[in-house]
C-alpha cells in the first residue's frame, strides 16, 4: 500500500469531495488536495477515472512517503 496525494484545480464542495470517502482531503493555494493509502495500481486508476467522470482537472498526482 502507498499513499498518494492528487491535486484538483479549484475547491471541491461538499458533495465531490464525498465522492471520494476512501481519501481525506484539504484545500490549499487554490487547490483541493486529496490523499491518503492506495492498495493498488486498480485503485488508483479507479480514483483517476472518478476525478475525469466528475470533470475535475487533475493538477499533479504523486506518491508520497509515508
């Protein structure tokens, strides 16, 4: 398992940021921040599908040490 931070352009409501319960998430500069553990590459596909279903843009996804 790995964790991952995925940065959306622009703060989430309420409402998008709940379509992701499996990550937590924070607003910076701008940006909403979503991370937390991701078992598998699946998963993380399955996570960055949801953000192109709900036509959020992607800014950076990266790993992050734990």
């Amino acid at each position: 398992m790995q964790r991952y931070e995925i940065r959306i352009d622009g703060q989430l409501s309420t409402t998008l940021t709940a379509a992701f319960p499996e990550l937590d998430h924070v607003v910076m500069s701008g940006q909403t921040v979503l991370f937390g553990p991701v078992v598998d590459e699946a998963q993380l596909y399955g996570l960055l599908i949801r953000c192109r279903s709900l036509g959020l843009r992607v800014v950076e996804m990266c790993q992050v040490p734990e």
